[in-house]
C-alpha cells in the first residue's frame, strides 16, 4: 500500500472522520465498538472493514471528537450503563442503526427514549450522557443560603428573567415578578442552548438525516436549533 491508501486503524481514524475505499464510495465513521469495529450508519454496511486499503477524505477536529468505546469514561456509555429512568435527559453522543441525533437531547419516557422519527424506544448500542436527572430535586427558597437568595434577588433587580419549578420542569414566573415562596425553587433561566443540525441531500435519495455523508450525497446543509427551534438565518448550503 501507499501511504495514501492504508488499513483504518493505520490510518488512526477516529469518529466523525471521512473515509474512502480504494477504488469506491466514502462514509463517516460515527463510533469504534468495543470490537474494534469501525461503524458507520449506512445499512447494509453497517461497519467498515479493517482489512481493506482506505484514504483519509476529511478529518474531524480532534479536540472534538468522541473518545473511542475503550477510552470511555462514565460520562458517555448505553443507555442501560446510564441506567437511565423516565425523566431523565440524556445527549447523544454516538449514534449506530438507531435515528438519534449526535448532539441533540431526548427525555426518557416510560417506555423508552422519546424520538422524533419513530415510537420511543431503547438504544443498545448507541451511547450518551446525562444531562438532568428526574429525581435532582430543585432547592427550594427557604433551603437557599443567603448567598443563593442574594444572586436571585440581584438577577432580578438587573432584568434577568426568573423562573420557578412548577415540579415538571421550569417555567417564568407569573408576570415576570418572583413572589419568593418559601415552598418553591427558583433559578436565572439558562443561556439558550445552541446546536447545529447537519442535513445531507443526494438528487438519487433527496434528504437524510441523522448520518454521515455518502458517495451519493451530493451537498450539505447545516442550520442552528436555539433551545430546540430552527434559526433560520443561520442556514447554509454547501457543495460536497
């Protein structure tokens, strides 16, 4: 073999990167299993082989990209090692022959983890991290240090907007005054959460979602969710 063209392991790649075979198509690489198996998610393939001549199309920011299966800290495990319960909020890290969103939050339901594109359901394979526990009780008012009750009043006087646990989830407080009841947790609501949305398109299949890049793929397209809705300005298209 060149240089160009070696074994995946040979050629060090990690998830998010863009290989292509000798001579073929090109995937992204989404996760390394605890086999060694270089996985992809664009069935039937299912995970590249290691014994085949690749070459490094693109790779991905290494600061960014995900630990491998073996290097794993509790952090980012199975759903079944998080031993996630109905409320809770997990992230997706790495997702294999599921339709998760690497990067994107889902809420566990009773009978799995919710989804947009299918019924909710369980995920063996794929890993995550916890983001909120459904049993984290919010501090109540009377339970704060003076310091907790200093901050809230301070964000109040400056604007910020306040907001109470309801004992769902958190909502503003009732014509944006907080009325400090002893009984109830308040907090500053949190920075909007930004994430970006890659979306592949091919003339031969249209749109997909939720996958790396194929060889018939032929422009992507990416826009940013703030707090779950699409900003529409920050649309952009580019040629593969």
């Amino acid at each position: 073999m060149t240089e160009e063209y070696k074994t995946l392991s040979e050629l060090d790649v990690k998830p998010g990167d863009v290989v292509q075979v000798m001579g073929g198509s090109q995937w992204e690489v989404v996760g390394i299993d605890e086999k060694g198996n270089y996985l992809i998610n664009d069935p039937p393939a299912r995970h590249l082989s290691n014994t085949l001549p690749f070459r490094i199309v693109s790779r991905a920011p290494r600061d960014d990209t995900p630990k491998l299966w073996r290097d794993m800290t509790q952090e980012y495990k199975t759903l079944s090692e998080l031993d996630v319960q109905p409320g809770d909020v997990v992230e997706c890290m790495t997702s294999y022959r599921d339709t998760w969103t690497v990067g994107k939050q889902y809420t566990m339901t009773d009978c799995g983890l919710e989804c947009n594109f299918t019924q909710p359901q369980q995920s063996s394979i794929s890993t995550f991290r916890i983001i909120s526990r459904a049993a984290d009780t919010p501090k109540i008012w009377r339970d704060m240090t003076p310091e907790e009750k200093g901050a809230l009043l301070l964000a109040h006087h400056e604007g910020k907007v306040i907001e109470f646990w309801n004992g769902v989830s958190w909502r503003i407080v009732y014509c944006g005054i907080p009325s400090w009841f002893e009984d109830d947790a308040y907090r500053i609501r949190p920075k909007p959460n930004r994430e970006t949305v890659t979306v592949h398109w091919g003339k031969e299949w249209g749109f997909t979602l939720g996958h790396g890049p194929s060889s018939r793929d032929t422009h992507r397209i990416t826009f940013d969710l703030i707090d779950g809705k699409p900003d529409c300005d920050s649309v952009k298209m580019e040629e593969m």
